[in-house]
C-alpha cells in the first residue's frame, strides 16, 4: 500500500485537481472520490497531497514530494 502511494508521488500528474484557500476542517475530496484501498492525488496551495483510504474506515493523508527525485 505505502509503496504504492511512493510511487505515485514520484510519477507525477499533469491533470491534479487544484485546492486552495482551504482552512482546518474544510472538505478537500468528498470520501466517496477516495476508493478504498486506493490513492486521490491532489494539489493543495501548491504542493501536491495524496489522500488515502486503506480501509473503509480510515483516511491518511500524504506530501507528495518524491523523496528521491525531490
């Protein structure tokens, strides 16, 4: 699971959906956009974020920046 959202933070996305003047508590992609077991990239005021669902009952988030290629 992990592995795979790390490779997806270095493949990059020329078509990332754009969030921005978001404050705490806001909606960024409705739950149901988020397949379980599954990523949903996006980019929040600039940096690129995957959102993540490993189980149906829980939800993570990740900076996208690839750690190898920065």
């Amino acid at each position: 699971g992990l592995g795979a959202l790390g490779l997806a933070g270095c493949a990059g996305s020329p078509d990332v959906p754009e969030v921005t003047g978001t404050a705490a508590g806001d909606v960024l992609v409705p739950l149901a956009d988020v397949p379980v077991g599954g990523a949903y990239e996006l980019s929040l005021d600039g940096r690129r974020v995957l959102v993540s669902r490993p189980r149906e009952d829980e939800v993570v988030a990740f900076d996208a920046e690839c750690t190898h290629q920065g």
